[in-house]
C-alpha cells in the first residue's frame, strides 16, 4: 500500500483532511502498518477502517474462470 492509497481510504471513509494529514505523518515516520494506524485512529475517536476494508489474502488465484456463454456442441441446424 502507498501512502496515495492510504490517504484515498481514509477520505473515503469520512476521516476529516486534519486527521489525514495526521495519519500520514505517523505512518511516514513508523512505515505503513495497518494495525498501528487502525490503533491511531481509534485513538482519534473513528472506527477501526484498515483492518474492516482490506485484507491481505486477495490473490489471482482466488478468482476462477467464468465462462458466460457455455460452448454449444450442437450446429444451428439442430435448433430448427
């Protein structure tokens, strides 16, 4: 995550630009860490809002193929 992604959250989530410009600062001088900064925010009176919005787990792999239209076996001219 950078500190755009971080900021984009925040504002997303309602934080006032104060307490964003807050966030940032600490996470420039303690590095990116969801949970401090989730900490930090309870501490200024918000929710809990890394922890709930992103999680670590998403993967390519998790996400199968989907197929909309299935292949027909059949010719057009057996739908006559």
């Amino acid at each position: 995550m950078t500190f755009k992604d971080l900021e984009f959250i925040l504002e997303l989530n309602g934080v006032m630009r104060k307490d964003i410009d807050n966030i940032l600062d600490f996470s420039r001088k303690n590095g990116i860490n969801k949970e401090e900064i989730d900490d930090e925010l309870n501490n200024m009176g918000y929710e809990r809002i890394l922890e709930n919005e992103l999680e670590d787990g998403l993967d390519e792999d998790e996400y199968e193929h989907v197929e909309k239209f299935p292949h027909r076996s059949k010719f057009s001219e057996d739908y006559d």
